[in-house]
C-alpha cells in the first residue's frame, strides 16, 4: 500500500513537471515572438520563466530516474550519487525562482515609488540584476552539492540556505506591502499628456499583475518551507507521504505563472483568441469540402 501511494505521488510528480515544462516553453515562446513590444520587467519574467522551465526539467528527470527506482527498491551507489546531483539542481533552480520574484518585486516596488527615476533608468540594472541572480544560482549549486557529498556541513549549509530564503521572502512580503499600498492610493499621475498618463496606467496594470504572480508565489512557497524546515530538523514528525503532497504543493509555483499570465497580459490573451480563430477555420473548412 506504501509502495502504490509512492508511485502515484510520483507520477502525478511526472506529470505536473511535464505541464510546468510545456507552460513556461509556450511562455518563452509568448515573450519572444513579441519581443519588439516588451518592456523592461518583462526581461525578468522571462528569465523566470526560464527558471520555472529549468525546474521542471529538473525534477521530472529526477522523478523518473533517481526517486522512483529507489523507492523501488532498486537504490545503489549510481542511484544515490544520481540523486544527490539532481537534488541540487532542483533546488538551486528553485532558489533562482525566488530570486528572481525578489528581483521583480523591488523593480515593480521601485517603479511605483519613484516612475521618474525607473523611466530613465537604464536597461543595463535588469541585466546586471538577472546576471547576479544566476551567478548566485550557481554559487548555491557549487554549495549544495559539497553539502549532499558531505564534504560541507550540512547543518551550516541548512542554516545558510534557510537564512537566505528568509531574507527572500521578508524582502517580497516588503515590496508586497508596498505594492499594495501604492496601488490602493492610486496616486493621480501629475504627467499632462496623453501618452505619459497612458504609459502610467499601462504601469500600474502590469504592477497588479505582478502583484498577483508575487501573492500566489508567497501562497505556494511559505507552507513548503516550513514543511521542509521541518522535515530535515525533524526527520521522523514529517511523514514521506506529507513531504512529497507539499513537493507537489511547491511545483504548483512553477505552473501558475503562466496561468496568471494568461487572464492578465493581452498579448497572451492575443495568442489564445487566434488559436481559437484558426481552429474555426480549419473546421470550416473541414466542412466546407465535405
């Protein structure tokens, strides 16, 4: 019974990777195809799609090659040694998907406070921003691998990771409020012409919707982290069954982007109402040479 609740936990781990994956891929393909109307934040959104993407590869690669068979039974020193580096994978692209909704958060932040100072701020600072964000991917990678090696202290890694992630999160829930609190004073715009009061609306309107990815990250995210604090403090009060529900609870982050995504940004809601009109036409005419 033990073994059959395994298996459906990581099937269904299978699949919400294979979704996440053709989500955030028809994400990238979104952003780029209307690449010449972007705006600067939309360099980060896509490097977060890129993350979430990278996410659920890395897990369903994981699932499908590492968890399983040992759950199986069939664990040896390949399985384990495979296991440990995809677990670091796994978790350092999801410490990349954190940082960047911290990125995104301090820019919409910035925007709202000061919109004089972020238009005529250089497109450089999102780079550069993306660019430490990877950097410190990689840096978590090289750390978390010494650590399932045991080659660094995994309590001192447990302490720094968990130090970072808190820091993350006080720095969204921050620019959460912020977000809230300018959008709900709704400042009238002192700018005359046409143009700039409709570049700030536009403003605001992508600030809600990031708003929103921000509030459903933070939805997914804090329960899966007091889960899996708790789980490696204590080993034995967490059940596997539990630990592997929330895992699935914390993939749902890398899927709802998309989904957002989707009801929010008009040129996605573009790409859906011409699938729509294209497969009328081919049923048209279907029909019409029948």
């Amino acid at each position: 019974m033990y073994d059959t609740a395994i298996i459906v936990f990581v099937s269904a781990l299978l699949v919400e990777s294979f979704i996440i994956i053709a989500a955030n891929i028809f994400t990238i393909f979104v952003f780029w195809k209307h690449r010449n109307r972007l705006k600067r934040p939309s360099f980060l959104l896509i490097n977060l799609a890129v993350a979430d993407l990278l996410v659920g590869l890395t897990d369903s690669v994981a699932s499908g090659t590492c968890y399983l068979p040992r759950h199986l039974g069939e664990s040896n020193f390949n399985n384990t040694h495979e296991g440990n580096i995809f677990s670091t994978f796994q978790i350092s692209f999801s410490f990349t998907s954190v940082f960047f909704l911290v990125l995104i958060s301090l820019e919409r932040a910035y925007a709202l406070i000061w919109p004089l100072r972020h238009r005529a701020a250089s497109y450089k600072c999102h780079v550069y921003g993306a660019s430490f964000a990877w950097i410190t991917t990689i840096f978590t990678w090289a750390l978390t691998l010494l650590a399932l090696d045991n080659i660094l202290n995994f309590s001192y890694w447990t302490v720094a990771t968990s130090s970072v992630m808190v820091l993350c999160l006080i720095t969204i829930c921050v620019s959460y409020l912020t977000i809230r609190t300018r959008l709900s004073l709704r400042v009238p715009s002192m700018d005359t012409t046409h143009k700039k009061q409709k570049e700030a609306q536009q403003n605001a309107k992508l600030s809600r919707t990031l708003f929103i990815v921000i509030t459903a990250s933070l939805f997914f995210w804090i329960p899966s982290i007091v889960v899996y604090a708790t789980h490696y403090l204590c080993f034995k009060c967490v059940p596997l069954l539990l630990f592997y529900g929330f895992n699935l609870f914390r993939l749902a982050n890398s899927l709802v982007n998309p989904i957002i995504y989707s009801y929010r940004i008009p040129m996605f809601r573009e790409m859906f109402k011409r699938k729509k009109l294209c497969m009328r036409s081919k049923r048209y005419t279907v029909n019409y040479m029948r």
